[in-house]
C-alpha cells in the first residue's frame, strides 16, 4: 500500500469507520448483542474455544469502536440501571470486604442521568465515578435516543466497588464504582 492510500485509509478509520460503528453499536442491532455476548466470554475457559472462534469476524469491529474512545477532560459521575441475580450482589458485596479490583468485561453503556438509569434497571443501580481522563465515549450524537445522554465505558474498564447496600425507599441495591487506572490493577 503506497503512502497516500495508507494515510487516506487512516484518516477514514480516525472519522467515518468511528463513527459507523458507534452509529451501529447504539443501534442495538446483532452487533451489540453478539459482540457483548462474546467479550464476555472472556477469561472463562469453559467457552475459550467459541470466543475465539468469534475474534476474526468481531474483533475488526471491536478494535474501530475502542479507537473513537476518548478521554474526559473532567471528573464525571455516571449511572447504570440492571436487574441482577441474588448471587451477582452478593460478588459484588465480597469485593467491597475484600478490597478486590475487577474488570468489566464488555464496552459498557452508561449515562450521565440518574433518572434514565433508574429507568432501565429493576433492583440495582450502579454509581460510577470517574476520574479525569477516564476513557469513555460520549455517544449522543450517533444514539437514536440522545436524551439519554448515553457514555461507553472501553472493555476491560478498570474499577474498584467502594460500596454495596441496599436502600429501603427505593427498594434497589446501589453499587458505587471508582475508575482505576490499569496500571492500579
């Protein structure tokens, strides 16, 4: 590949290839499902053969989607709404004793409004902060739902769970995250 095409292909990869495959991702087509689905498979042995399977038709996607991730220049707080299992609160209960990091295992929606969050989960609400320069993604502009003020966390964001307690009014647990940096893992 001559210079001028490679230096074509690299500008397209850094604007347009970002943002389609943002556009895609929040569309909550098969993309999302299959590429979640798939990351977080990751780590678990027993499926180590079908998620790489997966690697050569998935990871071109994954790879251009990770690329538009930027940093944030501020401190933020964001939130994420889930119905989680009995058992799925209580790993998250023996980090907080335990002092154990962990990692999510697939880009992650997130949004900068408790309401919108609370909205989309039954019986948890995640409470993360965010350190300046976190890296994330605001994807907004490429959402069909832009009022949701939408943010991707990047696979393999690196937090630590400062707490978990359930809330008798709301009747949900909330679960609050701080970011790490990888190299704090």
């Amino acid at each position: 590949m001559d210079d001028q095409t490679a230096s074509r292909t690299e500008k397209w990869k850094q604007t347009i290839g970002r943002k389609i495959c943002a556009k895609l991702y929040c569309m909550g087509s098969f993309l999302y499902r299959k590429l979640n689905e798939t990351m977080r498979l990751q780590g678990d042995f027993a499926f180590e053969t079908l998620w790489k399977s997966k690697v050569p038709t998935l990871a071109p996607f994954a790879v251009l989607l990770n690329s538009a991730m930027n940093f944030n220049r501020t401190h933020m707080i964001v939130y994420r709404g889930v119905t989680m299992a009995n058992e799925q609160i209580k790993q998250f209960r023996l980090c907080v004793v335990s002092e154990r990091k962990i990692q999510l295992p697939a880009f992650t929606s997130r949004t900068l409004n408790r309401d919108v969050a609370e909205f989309f989960g039954s019986n948890v609400l995640f409470v993360i902060d965010l350190e300046k320069d976190t890296s994330s993604l605001d994807v907004s502009p490429y959402s069909n739902y832009p009022n949701e003020q939408e943010l991707w966390l990047f696979d393999g964001f690196p937090a630590k769970v400062t707490s978990c307690h359930f809330g008798e009014t709301a009747n949900k647990w909330t679960i609050k995250l701080s970011s790490l940096r990888n190299s704090d893992l």
